[in-house]
C-alpha cells in the first residue's frame, strides 16, 4: 500500500547494500521516496539500485565510509546536489568481525596459557584494534552521518534519523564483547540525540532486530550444509516465534517510526523486532 508522506522525500541509507536496509531501500522507493544508497562496495549498491530502478523508482549509489568524516561529507555533496537535503537518515552501516568475536563462550584457562591452541580466542586474546573497529563501526558510524546530514535536516527543521540497535544491546549476548559494547551505547545515544534535536524538529527513533540471516551471521547461525548450529538452535530456543527473522518483517516499524503523522509523538525509542526474544528467557 503506498503512502503519499514518504512520496518525493528523500531518504539517506546506509549499509544499503547490506541484508535489512536494501529491504528498507527498496520499500521506501516503492513508496516514491526518492533513496541514496551508501556503503562502501559500489556493486553491491549497484544491485540494489538496478532493481529499484527496474521496479519504477529513483535511486543513487554513494561508496562512502560512514567511520570517515570527510567521506561522509562528499556523500553529503552528491546527495544534496542530486536529491536535495534528505527528510530521512536510515543509519543502518553496521555489524560485526570475526577478528571481533571470542571463541568461548565463558574464560578458558587456555587463552592466557604460553601454549595457548591457534584456535582459540578468548577476552584475553582479543585485538584492541579490531574492538575498536567494531565499535567505531557501529557508534561513529552512526554518530557522523548524524551530524553531517543531520545539519542540514536542522536547517529545515523536519526530518527523522532511524539508528540500529541489537539483542545485545539490551542484555549482552555471549562472545561479542565490542558489539555488545556499541549496540547499547546506540540505545543510550538514540534517547539522547532525540533530546537534544526536538528543538531542530528532529525525531529519532531506532530498531533493534532480533536475529535476521545474514551473510555473516548465517556462518554462526548455521553449519555448511544448512542445518541449525548449536547458537542458532540457541536463539530459536529462546525466540517464542521459532524462527529467524525476514527483513520484510522489519518495515511496518521503520515506517511507523519514520512516519511524520503516525509517530508524530515518539521520539527518543528503540524499537525491539524480534519475534519475542527480548521477552524469552528460554527455561
Ligand atoms: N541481521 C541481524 O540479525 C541484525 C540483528 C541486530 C542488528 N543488526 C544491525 O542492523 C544493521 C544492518 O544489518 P544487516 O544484517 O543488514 O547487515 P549487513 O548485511 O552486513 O549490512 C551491513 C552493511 O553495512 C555496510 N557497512 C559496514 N561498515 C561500513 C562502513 N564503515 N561504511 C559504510 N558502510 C558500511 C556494509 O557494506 P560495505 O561492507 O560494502 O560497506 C553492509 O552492506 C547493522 O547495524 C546491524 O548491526 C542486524
């Protein structure tokens, strides 16, 4: 069903080439906004476009870095100049890294011992940078994006920037310290950020899925040939709907939250989209 309030706006995402926010692109240009697609792959952004472009609507590819100020601020030039000042900022650019994650699920005396097996990386093991990676990724990564389109949206005093949280940022998930780390202090920065831009006439609102497949995530989730890994038999034991989720399940709230007339009144939340896990504790 289309809406005419998101027909001819203009809409920022980032990490449109990823797996939730090239399902939020293509809904959003099915409904005639008018979508630039950032990221750092170009062919990625590339598919996504063609097949918005295929299906009638408008779309620009941006390769932009969201952790980089100045590559964020081009992106803003070729946006602004193509599609004019946005109404919305999907800061959906995200995730995590292997290098990132523990092995273990709890301390293994192992992981400080001198002959310590190549496989193993516990807390202990962990390398500093590729916390900082995780994090920047998912902190700053939203943080300047936010000032720098979110200057202009000020300026005209409308507008609605959407952030990412996770599971993790409400309880921490086991084996993804950084991530954990950063998806809660996206819970905190969306409640401020909302706060502090009502007077620009700004809403900011967030989503935090539960667990979707995706291409990183389904190395985790699942063995090679298809089966539940045991984290994965994990999750759905402990997700009441018993089952993962499909990024078309993620629209209804990203347009209500984005939506000027239905939620003209709420800023400031992170909505969980999860089939039940937040309300699960699985015994
Ligand atoms: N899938 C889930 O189950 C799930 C659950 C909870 C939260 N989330 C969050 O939801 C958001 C989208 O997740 P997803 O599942 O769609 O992940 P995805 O498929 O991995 O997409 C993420 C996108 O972000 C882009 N990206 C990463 N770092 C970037 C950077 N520095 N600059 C610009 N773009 C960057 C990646 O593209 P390039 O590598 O080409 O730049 C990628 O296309 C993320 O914030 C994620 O943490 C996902």
């Amino acid at each position: 069903m289309n809406d005419p309030f998101f027909s001819g706006k203009t809409a920022v995402i980032t990490g449109a080439g990823g797996t939730l926010c090239s399902a939020i692109a293509r809904h959003l240009a099915a409904q005639g906004t008018r979508v630039a697609l950032l990221g750092r792959t170009p062919a990625s952004l590339e598919q996504v476009a063609a097949d918005i472009r295929s299906a009638g609507g408008t779309a620009l590819t941006v390769a932009c870095d969201v952790t980089d100020p100045a590559s964020v601020e081009r992106a803003r030039a070729a946006v602004v100049a193509e599609f004019g000042v946005p109404w919305f900022l999907i800061n959906g650019a995200g995730g995590n890294q292997t290098e990132a994650i523990t092995t273990s699920v709890q301390f293994d005396p192992a992981e400080i011992a001198d002959d310590k097996p190549a496989g193993l990386r516990g807390f202990f093991n962990l390398d500093p940078e590729k916390v900082d990676d995780v994090i920047r990724t998912n902190t700053l990564g939203t943080i300047i994006p936010s000032q720098v389109f979110g200057r202009d949206m000020a300026a005209q005093h409308r507008g609605s920037i959407l952030t990412f949280g996770s599971m993790t940022s409400y309880r921490p998930i086991t084996r993804v310290p950084a991530y954990a780390t950063a998806k809660t202090g996206m819970v905190s920065f969306t409640a401020w950020l909302a706060a502090y831009l009502a007077p620009a006439g700004i809403r900011v609102n967030g989503v935090a899925p539960g667990f979707f497949v995706n291409d990183r995530s389904r190395k985790i989730l699942m063995n090679p040939d298809g089966s539940l890994s045991t984290r994965g038999q994990n999750v759905i034991h402990h997700t009441p709907l018993r089952r993962f989720g499909e990024a078309e399940e993620l629209l209804g709230t990203v347009t209500w939250l984005l939506h000027d007339d239905q939620a003209k009144f709420v800023t400031g939340i992170m909505v969980p989209v999860d089939g039940g896990f937040l309300a699960c504790p699985g015994v």
